[in-house]
C-alpha cells in the first residue's frame, strides 16, 4: 500500500514534459497576412492578401529551433502612384528561421523570437491598366528575416499559435525589359493558427 502511495505521489510530482523540448517537430497551420509597408513616397503601392501559412520547426535543444516557412502563393495587386492599378504579382515567400523560445521543457507557454533569411520568388506577373499587356517582371529577392510568437498548449500535443513577422523584400520591377524602380514591398505578416508536436 506503501509501495501505491509512493508511485502516485511520484506521478503526481514528476514534471510533465508537455511542452516542446530537444527532438521534438511543430507543424503549424494557419491564416497569414502579409502587409506590405510601402512608403507613400515610392513609386509602387503594394496592397495586402491573406493565405495559408504552414511553419516546419526542429527543436535542436529545449530553447533553441530551426523553422521553415511555407505557404500557398500570395497575390498582390501593384498599383503606380497617379496611373492606379498596373500589375499583379505572385509570390512565395521561403524562409528560414533560427529561433529562441523562452521558458523551458515544463512551459505550457512558451514565447519566442527568431532571426532567418528569406527568399521570395514572384511569378505570373501581369499588366493591368495602361499596362495591360505588357511584359512586366519583379525579380526575386533575398532579404533579413525576423518574427516574435507565442505557443500555447492546449492538450499534449495541440497549442495555439500567434507570430508576427518582418521580411526585407524587394524587388527590381521591369516592363518590356526596362526597369521601371525598385518596390520596397518590406511586408509585415501575422499569422494566427494551431500547430501539432510530434
Ligand atoms: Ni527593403
């Protein structure tokens, strides 16, 4: 009876690792809104659009991780100052992470910040308006990354999740081969969703 009491009480007492720690993989799926932060001075105005965000993260040790960023194409209409709408790009935007998450194995929340490289690629360019037509081309873009989020543990292995993101993005825009400027797209981006632990 002794011998009961002990083993419940060391149930009841041992730490639950719930929360992520060294080995573990997080999938998180959500919506994500990438903002551009167009200046209102720059020749280019970039509007907003919402898609499906999916993140790949490894916990290489309890605080440390790696996390890729995925997603389905984000479209944007390009409007130039004073002719309107000239053009609408898609793009993914790849990114790779280095990430700290503060608190430790025991943690049921557990915030953290990263720092990565992005590299986003733009396709299905196309002219609209006095454009319309015409051969317009955004080069890809190699930029600095960095996000802040915060899981939370919902059951053992399901959490909530929320982060805000920076990417540097910009891109040499051309028509007809000349290049017009450079969109400084720079977009800001939130995602609100639910991720899984393996
Ligand atoms: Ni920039």
């Amino acid at each position: 009876m002794k011998k009961v009491a002990f083993l419940v009480a060391t149930a009841l007492l041992a730490p639950s690792a719930f929360a992520h720690q060294a080995g573990d993989i997080l999938v998180r799926g959500g919506a994500m809104t990438v903002a551009p932060t167009t200046d209102a001075d720059e020749t280019f105005d970039v509007d907003s659009n919402t898609q499906l965000g999916l993140t790949f993260s490894y916990m290489v040790t309890d605080n440390w991780g790696v996390e890729l960023l995925a997603a389905t194409p984000f479209s944007h209409d390009v409007s130039l100052k004073g002719a309107g709408e000239v053009a609408s790009v898609k793009h993914l935007p790849p990114t790779l992470m280095a990430q700290y998450y503060f608190g430790n194995a025991q943690s049921k929340v557990r915030p953290y910040v990263g720092a990565g490289v992005n590299y986003t690629f733009f396709f299905d360019e196309e002219g609209l308006g006095d454009l319309n037509g015409a051969d317009v081309k955004a080069d890809d873009s190699w930029g600095l990354a960095a996000q802040a989020g915060v899981d939370m543990d919902v059951t053992d292995n399901l959490f909530i999740n929320g982060s805000v993101w920076f990417m540097d993005i910009d891109t040499d825009v051309s028509v007809g081969g000349s290049q017009v400027d450079t969109a400084n797209i720079d977009p800001a981006g939130l995602m609100v969703g639910l991720g899984y632990r393996f």
